[in-house]
C-alpha cells in the first residue's frame, strides 16, 4: 500500500482511518514495512498534460459531464478509438492504458488517439485550443475583415 504523509507543526499527519482499514485484515501482532521516501517532483509529459487539463475537461464539460466523470468518458473514447470487444459478462477488460508511464503504446499512437479526440470534439462544436496557444478561434467579423 501506498500512502502520503506530510510534516504538520512538526507532527506527521496520516490518513490513520484509510492505513487502519488497510492493516485490519492482518492478524494481530503481525509485522509490516514501512518504507518512507521523499516525494520526488516529475515532470509531466507534455502530451498528457495537455490532454488532461485542456482537451478532455473542454469536451466532457461540452457533453454534459461533471468533472468528476471525466475519466468515465476518457474510458468511453479508449473503448471507442481501439474497438475494444466487452467479455462474455460485457464488461471492457482491456482497454488499453494510453498515458500511463508503463504504456505500451508508442507516442505516435498517442498523437493519433488526442488528434481524434479533438476531431470528435470539433465535430460536436467543442474549440479546443492548440497546446502551443499559437491559434485562436477566427471570428465572425474577423472573416468579414478578409473580404
């Protein structure tokens, strides 16, 4: 199990009731490891981040879902874009992990899978910004202007 914890007024504050619940199925008087490291700052990759802070919340919010079912739809466009087939009981096992640090799939797959989601989000009449900021969404009396 994995956890955070942080330094509080000198006091190590814990979510004691999510570790206590944890630890409950052990007998008592049993041994665990605790290992304790430093939280390690990464660097987020480009791609993902703009996909989900920029692309999927601009979509979701365009089809009606709350933030918190954000990832429902993430979910809903992988079972789509790879024609994932549910089991026998109907369920997607296998949808495959796109922006997870152990994904097997390859960036130009990743490039392919956020482009079509932006297309299915322009053809719902969802603007989602270029990542780079460089584009802006042209306006009725900026068309007029060019005539």
């Amino acid at each position: 199990m994995e956890f955070k914890a942080q330094k509080v007024n000198g006091k190590i504050d814990i979510n004691w009731d999510k570790l206590s619940l944890y630890v409950a199925r052990w007998n008592e008087g049993e041994w665990f490891e605790i290992d304790i490291t430093r939280r390690q700052k990464r660097k987020s990759d480009p791609m993902r981040k703009y996909y989900f802070s920029t692309v999927l919340p601009l979509f979701a919010q365009h089809l009606g879902y709350e933030p918190d079912e954000e990832m429902l739809l993430h979910r809903q466009l992988k079972i789509t874009y790879f024609k994932v087939e549910p089991d026998k009981k109907g369920i997607y096992r296998k949808v495959p992990s796109i922006y997870s640090d152990d994904s097997d799939i390859i960036i130009p797959e990743k490039k392919k899978f956020q482009d079509w989601v932006i297309r299915k989000a322009a053809q719902s009449g969802v603007y989602i910004p270029d990542p780079k900021g460089k584009d802006e969404p042209s306006t009725e009396k900026d068309n007029h202007q060019a005539d």
